[in-house]
C-alpha cells in the first residue's frame, strides 16, 4: 500500500475525478477525508471505501468559506490525528461569451477554483510544517496554461492554480512538503455530461487527441494523485503534471 496509515484530505471527494482519487486513496491504505458541499454525496462515498475495507469519513464543506475550511481542516485533524495530504480538486466550470458573464459568475469560479486552494493551503500548511512532512497536489487544468474560449473565469482560475502550485513549492519545498498540480485532459465526469451527450463534440474531441479518445477515465486521473501524494514523489516540487491523453502535444 501506497500510502497506508496516510490522513487525506480530498476536496470535491463526492464525484467524478475526486471521487476517484477518493477511492485509489482508500485503496491505497490512506485514511480518507471525503469533503464536499452535500452531505449525503460524500457520506456515499465514504460508505464504499469503507465497504471495501478502508477508513474514511465525509467532512461537509464549502472549500470558498474560510471559516469553512478552518473548521473541516481542524475536525480532520481532531478525528484522525494529523493531516498528511491535501487534494485541492473542488472546481466549478460556467461555460459563456465574456461579454456575458456576471460578477457572481466571476466570484462563484474564483471562489471555489483559486480562493479555496488558498484557504485550504493556510489552514493545512502549519500543520505539515510542523512535523517536516505534507503532500499538497491540486487539482489545476491543461485550461490553466492552454486558452479556451468561452472560460475566461475557469482558465483564469486554473492558471492561478498553477501559479499557487509553483509559488507554494518554492517557499515551502524545504519544509519537507511536495507542492504539485495535475492539468487533466477532458476527463467524463458529471461536470461535462452535457458535452459527453451530444455525439458532434464527442467527434471533434476525437479528433484533437494522438489516441484518438475523446475522455480520459476519472482512475487515470486518480493514479497520478496517489503517485504525487506518495513518497515515490519525494523529489517532485512545483509540478504541473498533465494527464490529458496528448492532446497538448498536438
Ligand atoms: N472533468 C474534466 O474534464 C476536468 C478537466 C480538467 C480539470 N478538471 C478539474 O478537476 C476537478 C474535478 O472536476 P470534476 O470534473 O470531477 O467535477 P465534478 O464531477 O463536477 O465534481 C465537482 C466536485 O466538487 C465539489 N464542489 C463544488 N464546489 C464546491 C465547493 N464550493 N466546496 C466544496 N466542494 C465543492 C462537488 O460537490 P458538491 O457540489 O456537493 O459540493 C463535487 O464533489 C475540478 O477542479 C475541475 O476543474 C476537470
């Protein structure tokens, strides 16, 4: 096991790519903090990693609030112990023309994408240096270095995330703590079931990968992030590592 006996925090832990890494961790012999907005999402999610013989527990919580956070971090601490990993990976995506994008648009992407990761860093990050140990792994975007239009906010949000990622390794590298984000590719999860459903975009998403599949599974994803939170990544500081089936290559 990978990262048996390990305290992780996973944000957006109820569905799609977090429910993965929520899973893989579980597997892995960590104990899981599944955090989310709605209660009995994440209290599903813990329900199977404990079904299938590991430790988890749902902590509802709105990763934009920073009382919020404060307060799930400190219950995650008071229940397990300690915390050793942070998966920053809650995110929301309003796809529009700029032009018609509202101020609370901007706010609620910002706010959850970029402000969370920061709330979230300031409460687990005293923790972690504490004991010279802590794995943070974000969950940034290849929409973070690549443009997309119409995701002005969201791109704006993931390229922050990068940055978050680079600026917190450099200062916290000798603290003992890795600092490393994950850019996915289109992965299907229920964020784009819209465009998972209509048959025209599936086509032009094959068409822009060198393997020629639209999405990537939610589990290729979640490998990534139990590499980066584990020890076999001890050496890996302020990377952005793109798991998006080559579709930046081309
Ligand atoms: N899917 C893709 O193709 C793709 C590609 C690149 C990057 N990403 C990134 O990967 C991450 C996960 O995406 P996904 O596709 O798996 O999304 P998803 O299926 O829509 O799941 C989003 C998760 O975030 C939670 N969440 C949303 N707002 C929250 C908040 N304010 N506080 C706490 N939890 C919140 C949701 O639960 P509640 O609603 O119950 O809170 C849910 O668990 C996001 O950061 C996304 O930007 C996704």
């Amino acid at each position: 096991m990978r990262l048996k006996d390990k305290v992780a925090i996973v944000t957006g832990g109820s569905m799609g790519i977090g429910k993965a890494v929520c899973l893989a961790f579980g597997r892995e012999g960590a104990k899981v903090a599944v955090v989310n907005r709605t209660r009995e999402n994440g209290e599903a999610v813990v329900k199977e990693i404990v079904d299938a013989g590991g430790a988890a527990r749902a902590f509802p919580c709105d990763v934009s609030k920073k009382a919020e956070v404060d307060g799930m971090v400190k219950g995650v601490a008071d229940a397990f112990g300690t915390v050793d990993i942070l998966v920053g990976n809650a995110g929301i995506m309003i796809n529009k023309p700029v032009e018609d994008y509202t101020e609370e648009d901007w706010d609620r992407m910002i706010d959850t994408n970029l402000k969370g990761n920061f709330l979230l860093s300031q409460a687990i990050i005293p923790i972690m240096k504490k004991k010279k140990y802590g794995k943070l792994v974000f969950m940034a975007s290849i929409a973070g270095t690549h443009a997309f239009p119409n995701a002005l906010p969201y791109c704006a949000s993931k390229g922050g995330v990068v940055m978050i990622t680079k600026a917190l390794a450099a200062e916290i590298a000798k603290d003992g703590i890795n600092v490393n984000c994950i850019s996915p590719g289109n992965t299907a999860t229920p964020l784009n079931q819209h465009l998972q459903d209509d048959p025209d975009f599936v086509k032009l998403l094959e068409g822009l990968t060198p393997t020629g599949r639209a999405y990537i599974a939610t589990e290729e994803i979640a490998g990534a992030a139990v590499f980066l939170a584990s020890d076999e990544a001890s050496a890996v500081h302020g990377l952005d590592m793109i798991v998006d089936d080559g579709w930046c290559v081309m």
